[in-house]
C-alpha cells in the first residue's frame, strides 16, 4: 500500500518539528509520497516585501506578486529544504511541483458568484497517478509542492490538503492518506490530548460538527478525508508529525 | 547525442529572450538537458530584502540568507517558470537541484589561503550520469538548477557553468555542451558580431587571450569549455539564446 503524507505549514517551518517528521516519514516502509504547505512562510517573505496578503473566506487570494512568493517558498525554499533532508536520511527524494512531468493539471479559478477573484488559485483537473507510481517503482520518493499548471505555462497555486487528496486518488494502487499537524489527532476538546478520537466515522462526524465539537478548519480537513475514502482511499488518519502511525482514523 | 544546454541569467530574466530560448530549445531533437543562471534575480530580491550580496574575485560569497534566497529564486521561482513554460511548448521537463534524486554531490568550498570563506557554496563532487539517463531514456528533459548537496541535509550554491560541466562529463553516452548567452558566439570585437569566430582551438584561445583579445568572464568560459572536451565531450558551442545550432564551435 503506498502511503500519502501531507503535512501543513506549521510544521515545515519549525526547524525540530520538521526534524522529527522526517525522522518519521524516513521511517515508514516504501512506497511513499510526502505532500507539504507552506503558507506561514510566504505570508512573511510577503511581508519583508511589503506585499499585502489578502485572504476571502479563509483562503488568501494570490495576485501576481504573491504568485512569485509561492512559487520561491513552497516550490524552492520549503521543497528543496525537504529534499535535501530526506536525502540525509537515506530517502531518495525528488521535489515536484504539479508542472514537474505535467504532474498535476489545473485551471485558474474562476471568480466565484459573490463576485470574489481568487487570483492565481489552481483548480485541480487530473493528476499523473501512472507516472507517479512508475516514480515510486523506481525507489524514488516523491516530495510535492502545492503547485500545479494550466498547460498553457502558468503555475498555479492550489491547497495542500487538495493536491494529498488528487495525488492518494489517482494512485492506480491501493493507498493510505495520512494528514498530520501538531496536536495528535481529532480531540474532542483541542486543549486535552486525551480526548483523541481513535475512529471517527462520518455520521459521528456530522454529530460532533452539530453539537460543535468538531469546529473550524478541522471541517474542510475532514471533509477533504470522506471525499477521499469515497473515492478509493482505503484508510485516512489525522494525526500528529512525529507519529505517523497513531491519531485518528476516519472510515466512511 | 545527449545535448547540454546551459543559459546564463541574463536569459532567463529577460520574458522575450527567455521565450526565444525555450522555442529554440523545444525544437532541439531529444535527449536534452537544461542547466539554467539565476544570478540577477537573487540579487534582486537580496536587495528588496536588504540583504548584501557580497563578491570575492567576481563570485558570490553565500552567507546563510544568501542561500535561502538563491534556494528560492534558483529552486523555486526560475526553475519552475521554465518547467511550466517547457511544458506548455510540448516537453516534457523536469525540474532538479543536486538534492533531488542525490544528482549532484558537493563539499562546501574551504577557506582559501587568502582567507576567503564563500560560505554556502559547494564544490561537485560527483554527478550521476546513469540517473540522468534513465529520465532521458523515459522522455524525460530534466531542468537542472544552480544547487547541489552535501548529503548532509545542506543545500550549496554551485556556479551553473560547473553544473552544466559536471552533468555533461557524467552522461554514459556522447554529449555535447552548448552555452548560450545573448552574444553570437566568441568575437574578436564584443561590439561587433560579425568578428565571430566560427571556430577555436585551445591553441587559438591562448593566442587570443595574451594579445587581449578575449578578457574578462569568457576566459574562465573557455577554460571550462576546454576541460569538458578533455572529460570526453564530443563538442562545445558558444552561442546565442536563439540559434543553439550556431555560434562558435570549441576543439581541443
């Protein structure tokens, strides 16, 4: 079973979080894909720059300026940082963008009905699962940044947590999707790592989203994760970076 | 014949001229490489970010933010244009550090007798040529940034014309090594391009270079270009960003 692993901002720019998830990720049996954010990076690079991140509905709209800075942070400097690491660590990894070997196709988003124009966003059309699955049949492991290309030259930005979920789906093998960050799983009160919820079914999720235990960007995370198990995902866990093999698991 | 291309960042920050390259570069029979400068751009955004470049004997001393930045613009921000833009002209490119797929190998430069520390730039070691043959035998052209690794888990600056050198004399098969910049070719009058001189000999170039003739950063162009062909490269050319088939051919 190949084994996709996303892991978000936060994580990637902590020098020892960092450490211990690829501690982790080296680890784990082959095949293996990591996919990885990088948000908190390029807000700041932006800032030192003077260019204004401007955020609708939680997302941030990437004008031209901030295009660049992405495609410097996540495509560069948090991608090659991740290579090179991995490398150290015995893994053979290639940094790919959704350009890289036409990997992930996308469109740029099209201003929403509220009359919002996110700007460079990608969405995605389809994913090289064949080509990513000869990678891994050659040792390789793909590290992936949240990138992907219209095909017509122009990169695009797009969700981590979206570009984990068209890489699991398009994977022509059977594959695990593991979604980690800084607090050990689902926790139904998210100051007490005891409350960690080991399976968490979609009706019990719509119960806690009702009753408010279940709140903020956990929903679209774990949305993300039942859209993925219908798809053909066979497991999803949410869990924390330095125990890839614990948290919650989530089943349709 | 597997050819090498290497484009200096003069090119590649240009829109128009680096359109012009990628056109010519498309139209090239396959296998192929492209080993791509960054220079200007780091040293642009060095500035936007108040950091200084600073220069011994024409080269960068790569401090620790030097290296972020040259890992963002070189890794990021112009690798990643050009495999978009490659993509878009039908080929299929591949984006690549000496980090990615353990390509390049390198050794952080000692201090020099001088007492010149460099700092974050890396001397090659070794480049695997049979990797770089199984991504051409796959259709693959792989884009190559001015990054190698320690294997350590540390990034190094590396000049692209020793990129460009060391991929070459790597390959298992015959190659051949263009560097292509926006002059014609070698000129005996650099104002006048119809002083090219279509071919050069080593015996040539030292006549030319101890009567003044050449001078300045094509010396150590020329040095480079003679030492591949004594590393078994079939052939060197000097040329234009728009006629890769022209320009000045380089013999022992």
């Amino acid at each position: 079973m190949t084994e996709v692993i996303k892991v978000g901002g936060a994580v990637v720019e902590d020098v020892e979080q960092l450490a211990a998830l690829l501690d982790a990720f080296a680890k784990l049996g082959s095949p293996k894909i990591l996919v990885h954010g990088g948000g908190r990076s390029a807000t700041r690079l932006a800032g030192q720059l003077g260019v204004e991140s401007h955020m609708a509905g939680g997302r941030r709209i990437t004008e031209e300026k901030m295009l660049k800075i992405v495609t410097m942070v996540y495509g560069g400097l948090v991608n090659k940082n991740i290579v090179a690491k991995l490398q150290a660590r015995g893994v053979n990894a290639l940094g790919l963008t959704g350009a890289d070997l036409n990997l992930i196709r996308a469109h740029r988003r099209p201003t929403t009905p509220e009359g919002i124009d996110f700007g460079f966003v990608g969405d995605v059309d389809s994913a090289d699962g064949a080509r990513l699955q000869q990678l891994l049949d050659a040792g390789i492991t793909p590290v992936v940044a949240p990138l992907t290309h219209d095909g017509r030259g122009l990169l695009l930005n797009t969700n981590a947590d979206t570009i984990a979920m068209a890489v699991a789906t398009a994977l022509p093998e059977q594959t695990s999707l593991t979604f980690c960050f800084d607090l050990p799983g689902v926790l139904r009160d998210a100051k007490d790592p005891s409350t960690l919820i080991p399976r968490l079914t979609e009706a019990d999720f719509r119960a806690l989203v009702a009753d408010g235990t279940i709140a903020g960007g956990m929903i679209p995370k774990l949305e993300n994760a039942f859209k993925a198990l219908r798809e053909g995902v066979i497991k999803v866990r949410i869990t924390s970076f330095h125990d890839l093999q614990g948290g919650t698991v989530i089943t349709l």
